[in-house]
C-alpha cells in the first residue's frame, strides 16, 4: 500500500502548494474508518482508497478530488456520516463523498433497467460536481485492476458493466487512456480466448515486420527535422480489445486489419499542427476518406486533434494524430483537465471544456439522443457459453467455456476432484489442463494417496473448483503455518520491545476480525497478513515510531565504493522496486521487495537499504529464471527456444524438473535486459498453444 508520505509527494509533484495537512489527515481518518475491514484478495481494504487516490494524482487533480478519493467508502461502508466529513473537513468534500456514494448505489448492472437509462442516472447523480465520477472511473479501474480476486461469476458481472457503463463514460469525458485500459481489462475477462488471440496474431506480425513502430518513428522524425519543426512524436501498438472491436465492426481478418498501430506528434502551436499534416501527406501517400480535422471541428468534450491515415513502410497503414501540447493535455484527461495542474499552477487550459456547461449538454439531449449512438455499442460476446460433457454412466455435468476435467471431477463430488491422478476424454487420456468441449465424455482417475497440488489453481476455471482446491491446501499446510506464523509472530513482538502472548494474540485476531488466535499465526505463516501489521493494531503508537526510525535511515543509492550482488532467490530485474541487505565484509545484496526471503530479516532493519535501479548504471544483461510446463509433443521445445531467441533473449540454462508421459515441466534460465524485456518474453511464450503454464522461477517457489 502506498504510504502517507509517498502519497503526498505524488500530489506535489504537480502541486507544490498541496495541503498537506488536510491529505494526512483525510488518509489517518480513511485508515481508522476502514480499520479490520478486508478486501477479498486479503488486502486491508483501505489499500483500496488508497490506490484510487494514487490513480487521480496520475490526472494531476486537486486536493479536494484526492481527499475525496481517501474518504470515498467512508460513508457507504462505515459508521462515518455525512455530518461528520463535513464537521472534519469541508462541506465541499462531504458533498463529493456523498455524489460518489450515490453512484455506488445505483443498481448499473439491474436486468430490468435499460443501458441508457443508466447512462441518466449517472450523468443526473453527477450533475452537481463532475468530480464524482472521476473519483468513481478511478475507483472501478483500480477494481478491474485486481478482479482476479473476486467469484468469477462476479467478474463476469463487473467486467459487463464495465464495458457497458464505465469505458464509455470515460470515452464521453474525453479520457481515452482510461477507456482503453478499462475495455482491455474487462475483455481480458470476458473473452480470455479471444484476447489471447489477438496477441498470438501481433507477435507473429512482429515477427514477420519487426519493429514497425520504432521504424515509424524514426522515419517521422526525419521528416520533422528536415522541415526544422520541434515536435515529439510517440508511436504505440493499439490495446487488443480495440484490434478486436474493429475486426468485429468491420467483418475483417487480422491480416487485412488497418491502422494497428497509432502515432502522435505533439507540437507547441496550432500552425505546426497543419505545417506537420502537410510534411507527412508529402512523404506519404494519405489514404482517402480517412482524414478529420478535430481542431477546425472539436468534439464536445475539448478533444482537438488532426487525425490521417497513410500508407508507411510497406504499403503498412498507420494512423497519425497531431496537436499541441494543451490540446494533448484534454485528449489524456478529457473533462479533468478543467482541474488539472501544470507546472506547479493551476493554469486554465484554454481547450478544456467547463464541465458545468459539458454536463448541461449532455443532460438537455438526454431524452432525445439516439440511444445506439449514446452507448457506443459494443460488439461483443458478453456471456459464458456453457459445454455439456458425459460421464461414463451417461449422466450430463454442466461446466462453463474454457472447464478442464479437474472442474469435471469437481463438479461430481469434492472427493474425487481431490483424489484426481489424471483423466480420458472420449477414451484417450488427456492433461488436467484440457480444454472441454461440448458433448465429450470425460473419466476421472483417482488414486487414495492423491491431494491437491498448488499448480491446480491455475488449470482450473470454475468457483467450486477453486475454493476446493483452496481449502485443501490450507488444511494440508495449515500446522506448518502455524509453526511458521509463530516464529514471525514472536519475531515481530520482539522488535518492538512487547512479549507475545496468547491474550495479545486473542485480541489482535479480534481486531482484525480473525476467528481466532490460530487462525490468526496461520495466515502469518501463509503470508496472507503481515507479522508487522498485528503490531500495528495492538500498540500503534509503538509501530509507528519504528516505522519513523526506518523510514529515517534507508538511502536511495549506495556508496561508490560500496560492492551489491544481485540475490539469486529473486533475481530482481531493473523496472522492479527493490531493497538491499548488507552482509559484513560482502557488500550488499539486491532483493526484489517483495521476496519472501525478506521476512526472516524482519528483525534487523539495521541491514536493510533503500535502493533503486539508476538507469543505466546496470550491466545489460541479467538472468532470470523461467518455469514452464509445455506439451510433450515433437518440436515443442524447439519452439519455445526459438521464441525465446526471436525476443532477443538467450538461453543460458535449461533443466527438465519433470517429464511426464503428456507434459514437460522445464527451468529455463534465460538473459534480458530488464522487467519489461522479460515481460515481452513471457507473453510471446504464453500465447504459444503448447505452453500450458509460465512463471518467473521465484514466484512458482522454484530455486532460479
């Protein structure tokens, strides 16, 4: 969780004159409100608000919208009241606190009530402050950021609203940035294949091109230079969901799909935008029909822009947009811009639209605007179909799209999915993770000794499934928690001076609305709660006074005379937040922060330091440790090899940990540059269809 202090310097970033003692207290007042309360990942909920602030700092908002952010569960989910906000902090913000809850309220998703007239609810429940429902896009990004820890029926349900509600509403506002990520994200849950899809298609036209958007770019900015005109030019690969739209609107196949790939240039006034239109129509062939001029025409929310469509290298076609500065400032924030700051100022941006008249407009039509154009309709399979499968007796077991034969085990009985060894689907045996498809028939092999392994959650799709495997797991593991919670327990009693007792473990289960005391070490061993945070709740004054003293002595850097290596347990990459250990007469040693290796130095904050990667400071290359299960099919390895080589990554190690009549699991050990480098690794391996499974080596518990 972002802390206070790191909160406050991401307001004054852009805010120099932030009211710093008006954020710290609204984050103290959020913290006590939300105190014990959990989100389902296991999180403390005020994480939440929290992240929600964080998102509008990224808008360059102003106090009044960030506190609102802290505080804006306060009333819904809390004993806090309206009276009280505003008697602590302002009438102002009481009112945003309260329009946000209002739109909470709103039954968006209800069966019976029409899309549209949602739409009006939300833009009348809004009509007093717009700054609710930036507060709320905020608050349903950052949910679809962690859905994957909600029911997937629940997913289902968000992820429709989302595309139905939240991503056109950010588009109407002028936000794009936001509308992309919140489509990609509920696609990514409504249509994993499809997505899935997509990338498979893009690496391979990758492959095939290479790097076009660097091409692009490059080539644009020749231009640029030779005319003498100062301008940045950016170039990026559209998200998979618009690629995706855009197939489906216009009954097109990927191969034939134009404009994959967007470039802006952004200059600094309106005469260049149309001296650059006429350098790119000059060097390039302009394809017809596929020129608007946004600035001569803007659209209601502010958005000015120039956009044409060119044929580039290779007869490729690329789409262009040119503006200024100010205006790129209202295509990022659309409507928010009205309260963005810049350079420390609040400075009017002579493009951004008054919100109050934009909202006026948009309630006045209402009723008369077409409903289809008002929605932007989206072309997309919204539900889960179902498959049918056979037992070998005949009985029908109905499973969702994308089911495996371990949710067909599951689905008969929670005993056999536990004891399940393997399983045939139409006569023939198959690996666990096997797609099922409709009118199969599948048998489960079981055997007494079999229990559920880690590496299940990830094969199966279904809720029951999941929560089965979940709670075998946790009752497998459970005493070893216990011993392992005690020891951190007591660990961090110790650094703070204070005895561990069953009483004082008693009441901070209590607290923290844990059944009881066991419970309690068990989720410290398993790492679902944090040793330091049952300090927190029991002697806080304690807690934070060590959290001031560690705070004060951690450096950003190290000496240049001080020595560091890279642990081996983590492998941290550049990109990646990392912390230092120091080890006398050995220099010090790189984790990544959140390596598990670091809780049993809990107790010696004397050796850690804070550090961060200085870009280019770091050697170029860097292994990290892959593990993967793939198929046991000929020239499935030789795949995956090559994939890795065509990312530009080496292999510079490679042990089969399991071999198994179906399936391989390997240990690669490979060479990239840094996080990003082995991210684009990792996707070009998961869209392969023979890899069943990928993760980095320290997050599946393998030893890199």
């Amino acid at each position: 969780m972002i802390d206070l202090d790191d909160l406050i310097a991401l307001v004054r970033n852009y805010n120099p004159h932030t009211n710093t003692d008006l954020i710290a207290r609204a984050y103290d007042y959020g913290a006590r409100m939300h105190d014990g309360q959990m989100r389902q990942s296991g999180e403390p909920y005020f994480t939440h608000p929290v992240a929600v602030a964080a998102i509008l700092t990224e808008q360059h908002l102003d106090d009044a919208t960030i506190v609102t952010a802290l505080l804006h569960d306060t009333i819904e989910d809390t004993k806090s009241t309206f009276g009280e906000i505003e008697r602590l902090f302002s009438t102002e913000i009481a009112e945003l606190v309260d329009g946000v809850t209002k739109l909470t309220n709103l039954e968006l998703s209800s069966a019976q009530s029409k899309q549209a007239d949602n739409f009006r609810k939300l833009f009348m429940a809004m009509s007093k402050d717009l700054r609710v429902i930036l507060v709320k896009l905020a608050d349903r990004l950052h949910n679809m950021r962690t859905i994957r820890s909600m029911r997937p029926e629940k997913q289902a349900q968000k992820a429709r609203e989302t595309m139905e509600i939240f991503a056109p509403l950010a588009g109407r506002m002028g936000m794009q940035w936001m509308r992309e990520e919140l489509e990609d994200l509920a696609f990514r849950v409504l249509n994993p294949e499809a997505r899935k899809s997509i990338i498979r298609r893009f690496i391979t036209l990758q492959r095939e091109t290479g790097d076009l958007v660097h091409s692009i770019t490059a080539d644009i900015r020749t231009e640029m230079d030779k005319m003498g005109i100062d301008a940045a030019v950016y170039g990026r690969a559209k998200k998979p969901y618009s690629i995706w739209r855009k197939m489906q609107e216009k009954d097109l196949a990927f191969s034939r799909l134009s404009d994959i790939y967007g470039f802006r240039v952004i200059c600094e006034d309106e005469a260049d935008c149309y001296r650059i239109l006429g350098v790119i129509h000059h060097r390039w062939k302009a394809v017809p029909g596929r020129f608007k001029d946004y600035i001569s025409q803007p659209k209601q929310n502010g958005y000015r822009s120039i956009h044409t469509t060119v044929q580039g290298r290779d007869g490729k076609r690329v789409e262009v947009q040119i503006r200024t500065r100010q205006m790129h400032e209202v295509a990022e924030a659309g409507v928010a811009a009205h309260w963005a700051y810049r350079e420390g100022q609040r400075v009017k941006n002579p493009f951004a639209v008054d919100p109050a008249k934009w909202i006026a407009s948009l309630t006045e039509r209402l009723d008369d605007e077409d409903h289809v154009a008002f929605m932007e309709t989206v072309k997309l399979e919204m539900y889960t179909d179902q498959v049918f499968c056979f037992t070998p007796k005949g009985d029908v077991i109905q499973l969702p799209k994308g089911a495996t034969p371990l949710d067909f085990a599951f689905a008969i009985h929670t005993r056999i999915g536990n004891s399940c060894v393997s399983a045939k689907v139409d006569g023939i045996r198959v690996p666990l993770w096997t797609r099922l498809r409709n009118g199969q028939s599948v048998e489960i092999i079981t055997a007494e000794a079999q229990r559920p392994q880690a590496s299940w959650i990830d094969i199966v799709t279904t809720g029951r499934a999941k929560a089965a495997i979940r709670r075998a797991l946790r009752e497998d593991d459970r005493s070893r928690f216990v011993r392992l919670g005690q020891e951190l327990a007591r660990a961090a009693f110790d650094q703070v001076s204070r005895k561990m007792t069953d009483k004082a473990l008693r009441t901070a289960a209590k607290m923290l609305a844990v059944p009881d005391e066991v419970e309690l070490l068990a989720r410290i061993g398993s790492a679902e709660l944090a040793a330091r945070r049952v300090i927190e709740v029991l002697y806080p004054e304690v807690a934070q006074g060590h959290a001031d003293e560690v705070t004060q002595r951690p450096v950003v850097g190290l000496p240049s005379d001080q020595t560091f290596r890279r642990a081996q347990c983590c492998q941290p990459l550049p990109g990646e937040r990392i912390v230092g250990i120091t080890y006398r007469g050995q220099g010090v040693m790189i984790h990544a922060i959140d390596c598990p290796a670091l809780e049993e130095l809990e107790s010696q904050p004397q050796r850690w330091v804070d550090l961060h990667w200085q870009p280019g400071r770091h050697p170029p290359i860097h292994n990290v440790g892959l593990c993967m299960t793939i198929a046991n099919d000929a020239g499935v390895l030789g795949r995956i090899c090559t994939l890795i080589g065509e990312q530009k990554a080496n292999i510079s190690d490679l042990v089969i940990e399991d071999r198994k009549p179906d399936y391989y699991r390997i240990l690669i050990e490979i060479e990239v540059r840094d996080v990003e480098h082995v991210h684009l690794a990792m996707t070009a391996l998961e869209a392969e269809s023979q890899v069943a499974r990928i993760g980095r080596a320290r997050d599946l518990g393998r030893k890199p």
